[in-house]
C-alpha cells in the first residue's frame, strides 16, 4: 500500500484544477517508526526510573524536567517550576553544594559529570539520585546549554544500607557466624 498526498491548485481562468500527486509513503512509515520508538524510550525511562532535564543557560536559565523525572520526584506532569532554583530546592540542604560544585566543575572543564544525592518527593518522602549531565558549547567556546539524566537509585541505597547495618552486627557478634554459597563454599566469617 501507498500513501500520497494530493494538492488541488485551481487555475480560475482557465476554469480547471490541476492535481499533484506526492508519494508519502516513506515518511509516513518513517514518523511511525519515530513515534514507536519515542513510545519504546518512555516506557524504557519510566521502568528504569529515569528522567531527562535540560538547562538554558541564558538569561532565563530556564530548566526542563521530562514527564519521568516529574513523576519521580513526585510531580504532576508540567507542574515542575522550570526554575534551577526550584530543582536545587528538592535537594537535600547537606547535598546542595556538592551538586553545584559538579556542575560549575563540569562547565569549566568541559567534562561530563556524575554525582549521587539525596532529594525530596512533593509528598515528603526522601529518595536518592544519580545526577549525570554535560554543558554544550557554542563556536566561541560558551556554554549555552546543560542537559543530562536523572536515575532514582533510591532501592539500590537502601540495600547498601541494609547490608552495612547486617555487616555491622555479624562483626559486632560474639558468636562465630559462617557465610556460606548454595554449594556449601565458605564465602565469610566473623572474628566471634
């Protein structure tokens, strides 16, 4: 099957129309594809807990939060402020300078950078964040913009936690305690 588009252009004073007929076909199957794909890039970011933003670094310095990284902090989509001063609000206060200064770093350096933190959600609740972003530059060197990803990796924290606080207690332990693999292989042991 093909797809054309056809462009009526009347000729008044010769009393007739003249048909022009474009073969679509390709584009159409090529904005199909493109929307499969954006479709397979949101459901992809949103089961890995994954957001996008951008930044201007303009006079606006206007900042751009994706629908996932919204719904990670616990917004409604659209209701981010588009404001830096707004994301560096959700950042836990011990966390702020260390996410600055990554950013301000990566700027001068022309490097990308990575840095975790904690944030809180709207609704209260405190998770934690991998932060990756880099600067674009236009021809004269400048920084005009800042884009990167958000990863939630709250549940991968509160497992380390959860293990040191474990670690902790089998070291304190006056009791031998022996960790063994499914096949019986010593794999740990305390000093007990």
């Amino acid at each position: 099957n093909e797809t054309y588009l056809v462009n009526l252009a009347p000729v008044a004073e010769a009393k007739y129309v003249n048909l022009y007929f474009s073969n679509i076909t390709e584009r159409i199957r090529t904005e199909d594809e493109l929307l499969q794909n954006q479709e397979w890039l949101r459901l992809t970011m949103t089961g890995s807990r994954i957001g996008t933003w951008t930044r201007d670094l303009d006079e606006t310095n206007r900042v751009l939060w994706s629908s996932e990284l919204e719904q990670i902090f616990g917004l409604a989509p659209g209701e981010f402020p588009q404001t830096e001063e707004a994301f560096f609000d959700s950042i836990h206060p011990e966390d702020r300078e260390a996410v600055q200064q990554a950013v301000v770093n990566a700027i001068e350096t022309r490097t990308d950078y990575e840095i975790e933190f904690r944030y809180r959600r709207k609704d209260g609740l405190e998770g934690w964040m991998l932060g990756r972003g880099r600067g674009f530059y236009d021809d004269h060197g400048k920084p005009y913009r800042l884009a990167g990803l958000g990863l939630d990796i709250t549940e991968r924290k509160q497992a380390e936690m959860a293990s040191r606080r474990l670690a902790a207690i089998v070291e304190s332990s006056d009791d031998a305690i022996i960790g063994k693999d499914l096949d019986g292989i010593v794999t740990s042991w305390n000093s007990g």
